[in-house]
C-alpha cells in the first residue's frame, strides 16, 4: 500500500480542491435557499468567469488572484442584472418557468462563449503554477493553498453577511416567508436580484481561485456543476455549513479514490455517495426536513 | 388618515371586492368583521401593497397609496400585521423584531426593541429562540411586535385572536386597547363580532365584498340583523 505521507498528502490535496468545490457549491446553495430553484446557468456563468479571468490576463496581464478585484463586483452586477430583468420578469412567477429559464440562459452563454473563443483548451501562464510549499514532510502546491484559504475565508465573509447584516437577515427572511418579508418593508424581487448576484460573486472567485492550476474551455463549468449539485445534495439543501464541510469532504474523497483506484476513476466516489445520500440521508447533512 | 373610496378588487378574472368605502381617523379603532371568504384578508392585501386594486382609491395622510410598492407603504408608516403571523420561523425572535425596522424606525431600532421587550417580556426571555418554536399566542406578540418596530402610524390587524385560547383572546384585546390608548390608530379585521365591538368605536360590517352595514360600534351592536346573523340571538 502507499506510505502514509502519499496518503496524508492526497487528503491534503483534496481538502484544497474541495474548498473550490465548496465556492462553486456554495453559490448554488444560496441560490436554492432562497429562489427554490436549482440554477441551471451555474455551470456556464462559472465557465464565462473562468473566460472572464483569462481574458483580463492575456489583454492586461493582470494577475488572476488581483482579478478577483474587479471581477467579483463585475459578476455580482451581472448576477443581479440576469436575475432582476432576465429570470424574474421571464418566469411569471412560476418555479418551473424559472427553471427552464437558466437552463436556456446556460446555452446561450456556453454557445456565445463557443462562438467566441472556440472549442480550443487555454491555460494561464504564471510564474507560481507550479510552485510548491513544503508542510513538515508534505510538498504543497502554492495556488492550491492559496485557493484553499481564499474558499474558506470568502465562505466565512458570506456568513457573516447572512447573520449580521439587514441585507443578509432580509435574504433568509425572503427564503422562508415571502408575504411576511414584503409586509416588513423588503422588496422581494431586490432580494431575489441580490441574492443571485452574490451566487454569481462566488462563481467569479472561484474561478479566480482555480485558474492559475486549471484550463478552461466553453464546457468546463458542467464538470464542476456535476460536483457542487453533488456537494448540496450531500450539505443539505440551502445549507452553508452544509456547502463548506460537503465541499471539502467530497474534495477528499475524489482525492482518495484518484489515489487508490486511478485518476480516471476518482470521481466514481463521488456518484458513489451522492446515490448513497439519497438513500439512507435524503435531507443531506445539515438539511432541514422537507 | 386612511380613506379608501369605491374599492374594487379581485384575483385574476374574480372581483372579490365590489366597492369599498372606508375611512380611519386619528386614534381610533375601526373594526371590518366578516366571516370566512368575504374579502377581509383581500382588503388586506390591496391596502398593504401587495396586491393591486383594480379600481377605486386609496388615500394614506391624503396621499395616494395606488400602485405603490409594498416597501414604500411600510415606509410610510402603515404597518400590516398578517393573519397567521407571516414570522420568519428560521430566524431568531431578536432578528424577526430587528426585521420589523427593515424599511422604517432603523434609526431607534435598539430602543424600540426594548420597548417590545417591556411590552412583551415573554419575548425578551425567547430573544434568542427560533421564532417557529414558539407558541401561538407568543408568535402572534412577536408579529405585533415586529409591526411595532416600524414605528406605525396606522396599524392593520389581519384577525389577531385567531388560533388563540379564550384566555389569550381577552389579552389581545386588552393589547389593542392599550396600543390605541397610545394613540395609535388601529384597522382591526376580525371574525370576532362581540370582542371586536367592544373595542372598536366603529365598526363595518363585510358581507360578500360590499359592505352590508357600517356605523359607530353602538349602532352595529343594536342591528336586528346583525344580531341575528352573527349572534344569534
């Protein structure tokens, strides 16, 4: 079998991938909590944010972790504008409207951004790709450590957002009680744009985060849609610790099963547990009963 | 304060109201009565924002309140409390009252909050509870008060003794009273003929979207039909 540091290592590497995962998660699972709709644009907007974050370093060369920056923002506006005059407007207040909405938005931006850049793969360039950190006796890719603090401290600033603020208090007073929310005084349709937005901000650092070690071409975003609906499944609907601590776990089982059973199967544990969850947890980890 | 002239509204193709008249003065308490499905609730919702009215007018310190947003009627003080509570049940009973002062009176949040908590001291010991594990009677004092965080300057009661024991109702009603000795107006919608009158200075009475009988409560309380079809005497 393999030496403990090889498997401390790969748990180490999927606790990095997973915390990008959990990002990716995390976005979708606001979105569900409050929306109820599971957001079939996720995919493409992460593959445009990955585009977005290559095109402001070949055009400007501005670094990937400096593009979070502007990008962020950018995605947010983006997010918001798609949900207030898109989504919202389009779907007459019907859930499953709302539904086939982001799943035609997802092939119109894959094809706009196919049209755009075409099939080809692209990768950037930075001097730190490849560099590492040695960890007592494990060696550390730096972007992936980098990502892996990113991811946790961005998900904990979204908490913070969620508990202390009058915006994040008016987000999951909206996710539960529509009327009640707009007899307060909050307007529903700002909260719904909002709370899209900041799905879509995550996107943006996440994709920020993955860039330096990843490529991106216009079907990138669906593999990592594949694993974040995994990931909410297994947190439990709606749920942001349920996103964070789903998104590492499901990190390092792809890590593990990379390991032990090869590359091109590391991902069949994921499948794995997701059928396992649905079976014997169908509420997830830290969802609420239906 | 609020004056609400031939209102008519309704869902989709329905009219549920055909034509309303109704007005509200400063410091009193007017009761809408009516039993289940007249329109109390749609009355409700069109003078809350919403729901649209399909026509008539709704004036608020002589402004028009028609085809304004549901935030900007909170803004102006005119203050709904739901039937059924409408509390949001996954947050605490601190952040529902925080709520409250979303849209109006965030300035003196933390002083209206004390002042809620004096009035409701069960809800100060619960401050930190989920606000879905309360009882009835204790969710129904946390929508009063998330309303009172507003700051109202009119407040609709949406059938607040519903739910609630004989004990409870006399306290709502003792509650409305001293809310109005305050000199809060108050917009009292009630299936609750006999307690409502006997707070109420006037009264209307809704039958099928018009109202069927309007006057000082004295005047609704001696109606032979009244009597008859609601008391049953």
């Amino acid at each position: 079998m393999y030496s403990p540091a090889i498997i401390a290592e790969a748990v180490v590497n999927g606790l990095m991938t997973g915390a990008v995962y959990a990002l990716i998660a995390l976005g979708l699972t606001l979105v569900y909590g409050v929306l109820h709709i599971i957001n079939f644009a996720h995919g493409a907007l992460l593959t445009a944010a990955m585009f977005a974050v290559w095109a402001v370093y070949v055009a400007f060369g501005l670094d990937p972790y400096l593009a979070i920056l502007p990008l962020t923002p950018l995605f947010f506006g983006l997010g918001y504008a798609v949900q207030r005059f898109v989504i919202g407007p389009a779907s007459h207040g019907s859930d499953s409207n709302i539904l086939l909405v982001t799943l035609g938005l997802s092939i119109a931006i894959e094809n706009a951004l196919l049209a755009g850049f075409r099939s080809d793969t692209r990768t950037l360039n930075t001097d730190y790709g490849f560099q590492v950190v040695e960890l007592g006796p494990l060696l550390l890719s730096k972007p992936r450590l980098i990502g892996f603090g990113a991811a946790v401290l961005v998900t904990a600033l979204l908490w913070l957002l969620l508990s202390r603020t009058d915006t994040g208090k008016a987000i999951r007073a909206v996710a539960k009680e529509k009327l009640g929310a707009s007899l307060v005084g909050i307007d529903v349709a700002h909260v719904y744009a909002v709370t899209f937005g900041l799905g879509c901000a995550c996107l943006a650092v996440a994709a920020c985060l993955l860039m330096p070690t990843f490529y991106v071409n216009p079907r990138i975003g669906q593999a990592f849609v594949l694993v974040a609906f995994t990931i909410v499944v297994l947190g439990g609907m709606g749920s942001i610790p349920g996103a964070l601590l789903g998104g590492l776990f499901i990190g390092v089982v792809e890590s593990l099963c990379g390991l032990f059973l090869g590359d091109s199967l590391g991902q069949i544990g994921i499948f794995l547990i997701f059928i396992l969850v649905l079976l014997v947890r169908p509420t997830g980890l830290f969802g609420a009963k239906a | 304060m609020l004056e609400v002239r031939s209102l008519r509204a309704g869902y989709g193709g329905t009219e549920v109201l055909r034509g309303l008249d109704l007005s509200v003065g400063a410091g009193e308490i007017v009761a809408v009565l009516g039993s289940n499905g007249v329109g109390k609730t749609t009355l409700n919702k069109v003078l809350s924002g919403v729901l649209r009215a399909n026509d008539g007018e709704i004036l608020f310190d002589g402004k028009t309140l028609s085809g304004t947003s549901s935030a900007d009627i909170v803004k102006a003080g005119l203050i709904h409390v739901p039937e059924g509570r409408k509390i949001f049940p996954n947050m605490s009973v601190r952040e529902n009252l925080e709520l409250g002062s979303y849209r109006r009176g965030r300035n003196r949040r933390s002083a209206n909050l004390e002042r809620v908590f004096d009035t409701f001291p069960r809800l100060r010991e619960r401050s930190g509870q989920a606000a879905g594990t309360l009882s009835g009677g204790e969710q129904q004092m946390l929508a009063i008060g998330r309303g009172m965080m507003a700051e109202p300057r009119l407040l609709i009661l949406d059938e607040p003794s519903l739910g609630l024991s004989p004990l409870l109702v006399e306290e709502m009603f003792a509650l409305i009273r001293r809310l109005n000795g305050e000199g809060l107006p108050i917009l009292l919608v009630e299936q609750n003929v006999v307690q409502s009158l006997e707070c109420a200075s006037r009264a209307y009475i809704l039958e099928n979207g018009v109202f069927a009988l309007s006057g000082s409560a004295e005047q609704v309380r001696n109606d032979p039909e009244l009597k008859r079809a609601y008391l049953g005497m």
